[in-house]
C-alpha cells in the first residue's frame, strides 16, 4: 500500500508540474500579445490538464480523458508554434510527447 501512494504522490506532482508550465508557457505568451492558435492551445491545454488529479479524487474515468485531451492540445500547441515561427525542433518535440505519453500511462495504472 505505501508503494502506491509514493508511486501516487510522483505521478501526480509531475502531471501538475506538465499543466502548469504549459498554462505559465502559454499565459505569457498571450499576455505578451503573441496570440497565435499555438500558444491558445499551449494555455488551454494546460488548463485543461490542471484539474487532472483533484478530479481522480472525485470521478473515476473523467480524469484521465481530461489529462489525455489535455497534453494533447499541449504538444499540438507546441508543435503549430514551431511550424509558424520556423524552427521545429524535432528532439524538444519528441521529449515532450515521450513525457506526456510517459504521464499518461502511469496515470492509467493507478
């Protein structure tokens, strides 16, 4: 039992960590006035995924479409952003999905 828990606490601090730099990441892109259909993405993916783990506590099921429809409006966001401005990264990409899919599975373990 305590291994679940440890395992819980980890998954769900970097499930919060993803949302949040993806909200901060998108928010000051949009305050900055660079109002591009990526950066609305970035931010509303973020603020979609945020409530993933207030949520497991609630309802079961709905978290984890939440997180999914979440992360993926993120690294869609985050990949239009490089397509528009010109320099698409391919590793930064490729890190940032591997994590979310990471995130995602072991959200669907616990």
């Amino acid at each position: 039992m305590g291994y679940v828990f440890i395992i819980f606490f980890i998954l769900s601090f970097f499930i919060v960590t993803f949302a949040l730099l993806h909200l901060l990441a998108g928010g000051a892109a949009l305050l900055k006035g660079d109002k591009t259909t990526g950066n609305i993405l970035v931010f509303a993916g973020g603020l979609i995924a945020l409530p993933t783990i207030p949520l497991l506590a609630v309802l079961p099921g709905i978290p984890f479409l939440t997180w999914i429809l979440g992360a993926t409006l993120c690294c869609v966001g985050a990949y239009m952003n490089g397509k528009e401005k010109g320099n698409i990264n391919k590793s930064h990409h490729a890190i940032r999905i591997t994590i979310a899919v990471l995130l995602t599975l072991g959200l669907a373990l616990v």
